[in-house]
C-alpha cells in the first residue's frame, strides 16, 4: 500500500486469497478420497449372535465413499457421475443396498453442490438404494445451505418402521441384547426402541459410528423381513441379560453358558447411588464390575467432553484387574441408581488358585472386549472407545 496505494493493495490482497483458495482446492479436486465396503468398517454396537451370522454376510452390500476437500459445482457434478456408476455396476440379487456418504474430511460445501448432494437421495431411492449422509460433526455440514433442514424433511417423509416387524427383532440394535418381554417395544436393558423412526431408505447421521449402525440395522430389519426373525440362542431359557453379552463373548456354547455360573460366585453385589464413583482416574484396579441394571458413566478427566455410556450386560475394569494397570478413566454411576457385580483382587486371586479354567474364562472375556474395542470404527485421539474401561 506504501509504495501503490490503497486500491491497489487491496487489489492484491485479493489476488492473494483468491490464488491461495484456488491452490488449497486444487489439492482435493477429485471429491472421493476413496471408498470400501463395511466388511471393513464396522459400527461399535454389541449385536447379537444371530446379528453377527447376518451382518458376516451381508456388510458387503454396503458402501462407505469418503469425501473429502471442498465441493463446488464442478467436482459435485464428477461425484453424482460416480456415484451412477457405482449404483450402476451394483445390479443383481448381491446388488448394493445402502451407500454412506462420509463428509468427515469435508471443509467446504457451495450451494449449487449442496442441491446436487441432495438430489442424490432420488436417484438411489429408484434404484432401491438407501442413503445416509454423515456430517461428520454434530454441527452440521459445513455451507451455508440449509442442506441437514433439506434432508431431514426427507427422513420425515419417508415411510417408518413396521412396529410389528421390529416386535419379531428381538435383539436390541443399540446394545445387542436380548428381550426377556416378547411383548415389549423397548430393550429391557438400555431403553433402546425396538420400532424403528423415520425412514427406512434415508438417515442424517453426525458420525460415521452412526451412520454405520444404522446401515446394519436397515440390513437386519431387511433379512427380517424376509426369513423372519431367528435366534441363534435356540428354544431354550434365555441366559439372564446380564449375561448374554459375556456368553457371546465366550463363544456362545452350551459349554459357556455352564461355565458362567460357577464364574459369578466369585463376585459380590452392591448397589450404587446416583453419581457415586466407582473408581478414579489414576487409582490401582483392584476390582471389576459387572453392570447387571442401570447406566454407568466412563470419562477421560482431562479430555473435556470425552465420555462413553457402560450399559447393561457389560464387564467393565477386568483389563486393570487382569493387568495390574492404573485406571485410565473415571467410571462413575449415571441416572438413579446402579446394580453392579464387583470381583475384587482378593477373589480374582482365589480363583486363579482354585479354579483356573474359570480365570482363564475372564481372560478370554477380556480379550473379547479388546477385540471388539480396538477394531471400532472412531479407534482415533480423542475418543474413549479404544480404550479399555
């Protein structure tokens, strides 16, 4: 500006920024940072095992494409071009039946992009494909666009659940565990809907953990549908439901389910208050808890925000016990009141002495729990879901 004057430094400054968007998008022209099948990306939620038989097979007809950079008119265009070409490839009776569009790595969206992004809805809806659109952050898509107010009308349009259909799906989608009520519309063990909301063929997602849960739960009540429901349980009894999950985990026998009543003398009951802590960041793991009613909360103290909801059915703190490791969160009880199963040290270690089939039992529990954590989808900085409670 000293040496040309005002004009002609703002002149230039523009130019600047101008030149500076065009490098910073030119890096991401292409809108797909690439794409796979959830064979590969699974959800976090616990599901059943008769879930798990459907889901082996059937994950494959879903399809993650990530996105990434900024989207214009012009790479919205080359998008909606692929995304025809993938509908179109995907014919026959293995053909694909939902595609998740990820906008994690998005950092611009233009009006005349976001119509299109809309219109994508239509054109798999004919093929008979399902849509859900992860924003990648619960506060929406990043454009000025009213485009989560444009799809969400969608999702109330569309066509809900079958309460009677959803009756038949016994196993909860959120938790995985099994209805002790055949008459009940709600899981018994963390309040999870049974029916299923909204559309069946479009879902606004906020994370791609969401939106890949609700993608497996429209292929089961899909399969449901058609061969009806079975559990993989059997006619027998059901195990109790805070059982059902560490039964899973032990591979589902009938030699398990044996197993796990000598496994619980060694544990103690206690009845938690409202917001009474369990253990502390930090402190020694000398027990494990069993969740057997209620909610617990784990939390990471200084990650602010960071916590994770310990539900019915769940082991929590035999990775401390088991490894001698301190704490890595703070789990405290969450709501009313809790019910917990406790194994301390002292019990652990009589076990291990009396009886270690059973201890050799907790620790392929524990590395189930291992398995099923590190293999979550949102395993990255910030999120507790890697970490073992």
């Amino acid at each position: 500006m000293t040496l040309f004057g005002m004009t002609e430094g703002l002149a230039l400054g523009v130019l600047c920024a101008a030149l500076t968007f065009t490098l910073q998008a030119g890096r991401h022209v292409a809108p797909v940072r690439g794409r796979m099948s959830a064979r590969t990306l699974r959800s976090s939620r616990w599901r059943s095992a008769s879930a798990e038989e459907v889901l082996k097979e059937r994950t494959r007809l879903i399809q993650v494409v990530q996105l990434q950079g900024h989207l214009f008119f012009g790479n919205a265009t080359l998008l909606t071009a692929q995304v025809d070409s993938l509908l179109t490839a995907s014919l026959g009776e293995d053909s694909l039946r939902f595609l998740l569009l990820d906008f994690t790595l998005v950092m611009a969206i233009d009006s005349s992009a976001a119509e299109s992004l809309a219109k994508l809805f239509a054109s798999c809806h004919r093929r008979g494909v399902g849509v859900c659109y992860c924003r990648g952050s619960r506060e929406g898509f990043p454009c000025s666009f009213p485009l989560s107010e444009r799809l969400q009308s969608l999702v109330d349009e569309g066509p809900g659940g079958d309460l009677e259909m959803a009756a038949l799906h016994s196993c909860c989608t959120r938790c995985g565990a099994r209805s002790l009520a055949a008459d009940r519309l709600s899981c018994l063990a963390c309040g999870e809907p049974r029916g299923v909301g909204g559309s069946r063929s479009i879902c606004l997602a906020d994370t791609l953990d969401e939106g890949l849960a609700w993608c497996e739960d429209m292929l089961l009540l899909q399969h449901y549908d058609s061969h009806g429901y079975r559990d993989a349980a059997g006619d027998g009894e059901p195990l109790p439901l805070h059982l059902q999950q560490m039964h899973r985990l032990c591979g589902g026998s009938e030699e398990a389910a044996r197993d796990l009543a000598p496994l619980l003398t060694y544990f103690t009951p206690q009845r938690l208050s409202a917001g009474q802590v369990l253990w502390r960041q930090g402190e020694a793991s000398d027990r494990a808890a069993l969740l057997v009613s209620g909610r617990l909360q784990f939390e990471l103290e200084e990650e602010d925000g960071t916590t994770e909801a310990i539900l019915p059915g769940h082991l929590v703190g035999e990775f401390g016990l088991i490894s001698g490791q301190a704490r890595l969160g703070t789990l405290r009880c969450a709501g009313d009141g809790a019910d917990v199963l406790l194994l301390d040290q002292e019990a652990f270690q009589r076990m291990q002495e009396q009886q270690p089939r059973l201890a050799f039992l907790l620790a392929k529990i524990c590395m189930g729990y291992l398995g099923h954590r590190v293999m979550h989808v949102a395993n990255r900085i910030w999120e507790s879901h890697c970490l073992p409670v």
